[in-house]
C-alpha cells in the first residue's frame, strides 16, 4: 500500500522513491478526486494533474484508490517539530481539532487522546475517533424507544384494530388485530450507527480500529440493514435519554457524507473525505467568536443576513444578487461589524502595500457595508511566521467619502490556547475604533 502525504499547494513528484508517488497510482488517485463534488472540472479543484508532479490545492483530506492512498494537509503556522519543519502530526492533531470545533464534538477526554496522531493518516484518526466513543457509549446500553407495531396475535396486545378485525379476520376470531407499541433498539439513531460500522470497516486499514469495528458489528447485529442514501437522518430525536449520542450522530454525518462533502466513487476501488478549508476555516471562526462574545451580549451569526442588493425599477420589483457574509456581529438587529474569513496567506513583501488581497474582496465587503448598514469590516486571515508579532490587525483603510474602515486582520490558528480570547480581543478592538465605541461595546 503506497500511502503519501503532502501539504495544500504542495507538488508531489512521480517516481518510486519515499517522497515520490508511482505516475499509475497518481492517475488512479486523480480519477477518484474528479468524482468529487468538491474536484469542480476534471478534479482539478483538488489535485493538478501535471507531466511531471501532482500539486494539491486548497482542498485537505485523504484520497484512496487501489493500492495507494493520498493524504492532504493544511498550511499551518506555528506547528514545526524541533527543526522548525513542519510536523505532519501536530497538522494532523490541530486539523482534527478544529473539525471538532466545527462538528461540536470533545475529543480531549480518556482514550481520544491516544488516537495514532503520528503513525495514521487523517481518515484513519477520525475513524479511530468515532469508534473510541461508539464503543464507550454501547457499553452503556443500546438507545431504544417504542415503536408501533401491528400484528394478527393469539391474545390482545395493546389495543384492538376494529376495522380489520371485523373485515379481514372476520372469518378468523381466533385471532385478533392488535396495534401495540414496543420498546425497540431497531431505531433510526441505531441505524445509523450500523451503517457507520459497516462502510468504514470496507475503508479502515488500522489493525486497531478494524478490530474496534468488529466488535461494534456483533453489537449491532440485531439492527436493520438500511442504504446510506436512504437514512432517515430527520427521525432522529435527541433529548436527554439519549443525548450522549449527539457528538456520535455529528461524528456519523461527517463519515457518511452529510457534512463537508465526503464522497465516494466506484465499487471499492476508491474513496476520498475531503474538506474545503475555506469552509471549515469560516465555520471554525464563527464557533469560536461566538464564545468568545458571548459575555458581551453580541449574536455571531454565520451565513446569516441574506439580504438583496438590487431590486427590479421595472416589473415586478423582485430583489437581485442575494449576499451571504460569512460572520455578521450583532447587537439585537443592529448589524456592528461584518467579517470575512479567507483562508490564505497575506504577502509580508515590502513592495506589495495590497498584501495580495484581492480587489474582488474589497468590493465585496464595500456592498457588504452598504447593504448591512455597517461602517465596521474586516477580512480576516490566517497568521503566519513572515508577518509581524503575533495575530493582529496588519492593516486599517477608511472608505473614501465615508467614515467606513475596513480592516485586515489576522489569526493564528496554530495555537488552540487562548483562541477566544484572540477573537474577542480582536473584535473589540476594532470596534473601539468606531466614534460610537461606548454605545457599540455597551458593558464590553
């Protein structure tokens, strides 16, 4: 089994050696990234299929074809072993957290923690994440709840079906219609759990989780088989008898394809879990700043807003061009500050005053504050070692013709300690700018 991992943007050149990948395999693992929602045109999205190299792009995640198997990781600053090379388990440990972050699932409590950061790949990791918990929880017991049933019986069950008794059974009295309801671990959370077990005991390669997957497949064996593509994942009640499966139905989503686009393709020949990070970049700062604000009485909203720029002089007045801002910062209904995430790197060049930042962003966020009624934006990236200090503000522009600002900010994402506090310091700094300070802030 060829296995390589690589970081976004990074090349892999084709040939036999440790750092090399067979051209075969390269084509192989190309064809399964083009079946991807994710690939966009030929796949490219993902991997550039080049003459001498594959490069991978902004996409992060595992790819596996026959015999080989692709991993990619994200850019991330700050995590370098003790050569200040970047240390692929360390990637590997804050990537998971932040999909933790992201799926609202703990993953530093008992056993998690001894997860095989350094020696398996990142679908490796997570299956060993699911089944840890999958295995804690159905020591507990099975969810169960009562379910309907309906049957012809010897004695009464439940109550009589009169319709039926006196129409189908009528020439049989020795039966009798029943329609009861019994307390049933064949429920749609169970299901769900079985077809976890079942589809990543066909993609685990771990000895240890193919054994953990095992056991879990004896324990469901009295639960019905049911398709991936026809689970009922809105029957799904949790409340407080059954709310320690939260983080495993969160865990089961990403899995099987209902978060971040996991796919599959083909018959077992190949598979990829794969994440955009500029979504789970957004999604990961939204959870994070809304704990961060949440003692100052402010709403994050994420995708949020929605409103129109245009509406129709003409006809029937209908709204054009719908805007979704990834974070909107809230007091009430009054929007305070707008902030978009982008996850790449700003240029620390001294000859490049724009810092690479894109001018379709800047229009962007001038529409944003038009339509939002918002003087206060920010475009906010992620730090990295050439900038200076520690994540901050690297630049402030005022709108001309306005009292707007719009401000470059970024944060370091390599450190998972004191992230809400960065966020939220971040925030208020930038609306303390505002002449209305004392007003926007409130008790902040």
């Amino acid at each position: 089994m060829i296995r390589r991992t690589v970081l976004e943007w990074q090349r892999i050149s084709y040939g036999e050696g440790e750092r090399e990948i067979p051209e075969k395999a390269a084509d192989r693992l190309v064809a399964v990234a083009k079946s991807s929602p994710l690939g966009g045109k030929g796949g490219g999205r993902i991997l550039a299929h080049g003459r001498r190299d594959l490069r991978a792009r902004q996409v992060v995640g595992v790819i596996a074809a026959e015999g080989c198997s692709l991993e990619i990781l994200p850019k991330i600053e700050g995590l370098g072993d003790a050569t200040g090379n970047p240390s692929d388990s360390s990637i590997r440990r804050r990537l998971v957290q932040m999909l933790a972050v992201a799926l609202d699932v703990e993953i530093d409590s008992g056993r998690v923690t001894e997860l095989g950061w350094q020696r398996d790949n990142l679908l490796e990791v997570l299956i060993g994440l699911f089944t840890h918990k999958l295995v804690d929880a159905v020591r507990t017991g099975l969810p169960r709840r009562y379910v309907g049933h309906e049957g012809d019986l010897s004695a009464l069950r439940g109550r009589l079906d009169v319709t039926r008794q006196f129409t189908t059974l009528a020439a049989t009295p020795q039966r009798l219609a029943c329609r009861y309801d019994d307390l049933s671990p064949d429920i749609t959370l169970n299901r769900i759990m079985k077809s976890a077990v079942k589809r990543l005991a066909q993609v685990a390669r771990s000895s240890e989780n193919q054994r953990m997957l095992r056991e879990l497949a004896f324990a469901y064996a009295d639960i019905a088989d049911v398709s991936i593509a026809v689970l009922r994942w809105d029957e799904v009640v949790l409340d407080r008898t059954n709310h320690r499966w939260r983080e495993l139905l969160s865990l089961a989503k990403l899995l099987l394809g209902e978060r971040f686009q996991t796919t599959t393709s083909g018959s077992g020949l190949g598979f990829s879990l794969l994440f955009e990070m500029n979504t789970l970049f957004e999604e990961y700062v939204a959870r994070m700043m809304r704990r961060a604000l949440a003692s100052d009485g402010l709403i994050v909203q994420r995708q949020g807003g929605r409103l129109y720029c245009l509406n129709e002089l003409d006809g029937d007045g209908r709204p054009r061009f719908q805007t979704i801002p990834d974070i909107l910062v809230k007091r009430g209904s009054e929007t305070l500050l707008v902030v978009d995430t982008k996850w790449k790197r700003l240029s620390a060049r001294v000859d490049d005053p724009k810092q690479g930042i894109s001018q379709a962003d800047v229009y962007q966020m001038l529409a944003y504050s038009r339509v939002y009624r918002c003087p206060r934006m920010v475009l906010l990236y992620p730090h990295h070692a050439e900038l200076s200090g520690a994540d901050h503000f690297t630049a402030r522009f005022s709108v001309t013709g306005s009292d707007d600002e719009l401000a470059i900010g970024t944060i370091d994402v390599g450190d998972a300690k004191g992230m809400v506090a960065r966020l939220g310091s971040l925030v208020r700094r930038h609306l303390a700018q505002s002449p209305d300070a004392e007003m926007l802030l409130g008790r902040c």
